[in-house]
C-alpha cells in the first residue's frame, strides 16, 4: 500500500512516468515469447487484474476475488483497459 501513498502524492509529471512504467511491464509481459501464468490466492483489483489479463493463464483460487474499481474513483483504467478487452470481451469488460 506504500505505492498507493507515493502515487497519490505525485504530480502529473511523476503519475505519467509510473502510468508509462507500467504500460511497459504490461508490453513485456503480453509480448513474452514463453507462456506467463498468474496466480491469484486473493485479492486483484485494478492493476492486479490488467497483470491477470496480460498472462497467458490464471490459475485462481476459490478466495480469489477480482475487481477493476478505478472508474468508482474517477480513474480511467487506460493502461489495463486493452488487455482486459482482450481477455473477457467486450461486452463483459463493459461490465467490470
């Protein structure tokens, strides 16, 4: 929860390197040549689920609860946004 904090003292300047920082990890992951598989034993929200739509595979448990909560906050969730598309369609994504 310390990166919460952090990213809610940056400026603009500082919240779009972390926001490009990000992009560029979600990139490598999708791009990797070997499968990527997450997996989730409780909590994904926001970010954790763009991670989850990136990977090839997810392996969940039945704790496992997934949420993409950022539009509550007024937060396009633009960086998970192609991945999570991809990976549920578009109309379910509509729904997250």
């Amino acid at each position: 929860m310390q990166w919460m904090r952090r990213a809610s003292e940056n400026g603009p300047v500082e919240s779009l390197e972390d926001a490009r920082r990000f992009a560029r990890m979600m990139q490598a992951i999708r791009r990797c040549p070997k499968p990527t598989i997450a997996r989730v034993q409780g909590h994904a929200f926001g970010g954790g689920v763009g991670l989850c739509a990136a990977c090839d595979i997810v392996i969940a448990s039945d704790q496992a609860r997934f949420s993409v909560s950022e539009a509550r906050f007024g937060i396009l969730p633009a960086v998970i946004g192609p991945y999570l598309v991809e990976a549920v369609g578009q109309r379910q994504a509509q729904v997250c």
